[in-house]
C-alpha cells in the first residue's frame, strides 16, 4: 500500500509545510511536522506497517507539535485586541 512508504509521509509533510507558507496561522504546520515525524519513524524502522497505528501516531505529532508551536510562537500575552467602541455605536 502506498501509505506504507515513508517517503509519501515525507512528501505530505513538505506539501503541508508549503501550504502553510500560503496559509499562514500554525495549523498545518502542525500536519507537517505530524506527518514528517511519521515518515521519519516508517524511515527508521520503528513503526509497523499498520493503518490505524500510523494515524495515531500522525494524530498525536500533530497535536505534539500544534500545541508545541501555539507555545512558541502563538497568541502573546496582551496580543490580543479589545474594542471599546463599537461601529455602530453614537459618538
């Protein structure tokens, strides 16, 4: 089967990686490195080639890395804007 082979986790992973520079906000570069860090352990011999264990472990280094990136280079304290005045409010 195709999603055997490490190197489509590896090309996924660039492809993800590439879309997230068009389409910026730190979510699929999570995918990315979710699905590099897939392609790397099929690579390296430490998965087996089972379906649901290779999604769980893309799921989880997706959500490992999200969450890792959302820390490092996510909201900063104070970021976020506050309105006091709406539109639509009178002046």
């Amino acid at each position: 089967m195709l999603w055997q082979n490490w190197w489509v986790w590896m090309i996924i992973g660039a492809v993800l990686g590439v879309l997230e520079v068009v389409l910026p906000g730190f979510i699929l570069l999570g995918f990315a490195v979710g699905a590099g860090l897939t392609g790397a352990l099929l690579w390296l011999g430490l998965l087996g080639q089972s379906f649901p264990v290779l999604l769980l472990v893309f799921a989880v280094g997706s959500l490992l890395a999200w969450l890792l990136l959302r820390r490092v280079v996510g909201v900063r304290h104070g970021q976020v804007k506050v309105w006091h005045h709406d539109i639509n409010d009178g002046e």
